[in-house]
C-alpha cells in the first residue's frame, strides 16, 4: 500500500475516535454525571431550602377560651383567691390555690392540679411578677372560670354524681378541754370504676371542714377547706382533686 494512504487511513481513524470520546462524554453527563454547570453556561443549580431557618411552630401559643366561656385571670395588687380558679379542659386539669394561711402567714401556690405544669407559690396578695406567670399559665391552656354551682357535701350522706358516689364524714373524736379546741375526724371517699378510693383522711384539733363538687365535663371537681381555730391559731388550709369518674383515679394537691 503507498505510504500516502497508509496516512490517510491512520489520520482518518484518529479523527473518528476523538468524535466518539466527545460524543460519549456528553452522553454522561446528560444522564446524572456532574451536575456543576459549566462557567459561562448561564445554567443554575437549585437552591435547597434550609429547613432549620423555617420559623418553629410557637409551643406555648395561648388556647382560646371556649364561645362563651370567661378565661381564667387573677390580678395583681388584689388579695390571693382561696379554692380554684380556672378549669382547662384539654388536659381536665383545675388551676386552683392550695395550702395554708395561718394568721395571716401564708403558704400557698397556685396548682395546676391534673397537669404537669410546675405550681406558682404566691403571697397573701398577688404582685406583678407572680399575676404575669399565672395568667401566662392560664392562657396557655386555656383554663376558664369554672362552670356551674359548686354542690356542698354533707356529713354521712353519700352523694352520687355520674358513676362515682362521694361519702364525706366529719366526726368529733375528743371534747378539748381548757384551751384545747376539739379534735375531729375527718374522711372523704369515692367508689367508682369497681374501686373504693380514700381521698382524704385527717383526725386534727381545731378544724371545721367544708367539702365541695362540681361535675365539669367528665370528671369531678372536689374541694376540702378546713377552717382552723385553736389556741394561738387561726387560720385555713386547702386541698383539691380531681376524679375521673369512670376510673376512680385522682389528682390530689393538698389533701
């Protein structure tokens, strides 16, 4: 074969192979090779968003009250309320004031009796700092002023309401003497759910109690004040829980 053509034939096949390397390499990157535009081609990568700079949900957004419902708000400069306060029913939780006054000294906190939310220890009356935290708890949950007549439970009369039956006894065990007040017995109780469950059970000097229920949605709202009076003493204490009915468990605070 000449020599011309032999290099007519080598340039030939030379050329044919770099057409097929340069077709093959855009083959590639057409079907997910490298993604990176290339300079200069106007192309444009796009932007993933950043999850972590989309706001966060607000967890502490304020619940509304239900329609017509009054929500639950103490304020500050008044004198603490006794008993409870605010009732939330997502949670079935009562916001209520328990512990002691003895003359005139307090030991009290606002508990949120059915919920996890930590209590709020106040003062004989309430300051701007305290009314803040509570009507921030308050909100929160939606609590409102609690509905319907408080009904008084009388000593050694069962009372049913719903599926539980509430029996409250209030017995005088000594006389007292000079200077000592009475002592009394007191019990409260509840069967529901197949169980019988003590609620409260004191013997003490001095003390008259005062028990009350209320039915909100479906649990009861119990509320036991023993009114104090004794030598060198007067005073109240405050106890609160709240039954389910349909299980006989409680939330207690204070009994």
């Amino acid at each position: 074969m000449p020599g011309s053509m032999k290099q007519g034939i080598v340039l030939s096949a030379a050329l044919l192979a770099a057409v097929t390397v340069g077709c093959k390499g855009k083959g590639d990157k057409a079907k997910g090779g490298d993604p990176t535009p290339a300079p200069g081609t106007g192309s444009a990568v796009a932007a993933t968003p950043d999850a972590a700079a989309a706001p966060a949900p607000d967890a502490a957004a304020p619940t509304p009250p239900p329609a017509g419902a009054t929500a639950a708000k103490v304020e500050a400069g008044k004198e603490t309320p006794r008993g409870c306060i605010g009732w939330a029913s997502k949670l079935h939780a009562a916001a209520c004031v328990t512990g002691t006054m003895t003359n005139g000294e307090p030991d009290l906190q606002v508990a949120f009796v059915g919920s996890t939310t930590a209590a709020i220890a106040v003062a004989a009356s309430l300051g701007d700092d305290d009314a803040a935290k509570i009507n921030a708890a308050l909100a929160t949950d939606g609590y409102v002023a609690p509905s319907g007549a408080a009904t008084p439970l009388v000593s050694g009369t069962p009372l049913t309401l719903g599926a539980a039956t509430l029996t409250f006894t209030s017995k005088e065990t000594a006389k007292g003497g000079d200077n000592v007040a009475p002592t009394t017995a007191v019990t409260l109780t509840a069967v529901c759910g197949g169980k019988d469950v003590e609620l409260l059970k004191a013997e003490r000097e001095g003390v008259t109690p005062t028990v009350t229920v209320r039915s909100l949605d479906d649990r009861l709202l119990i509320e036991v004040t023993l009114q104090i009076a004794r030598e060198g003493e007067q005073g109240s204490e405050h106890g609160v829980a709240v039954l389910d009915p349909a299980t006989c468990a409680a939330a207690t605070e204070g009994l």
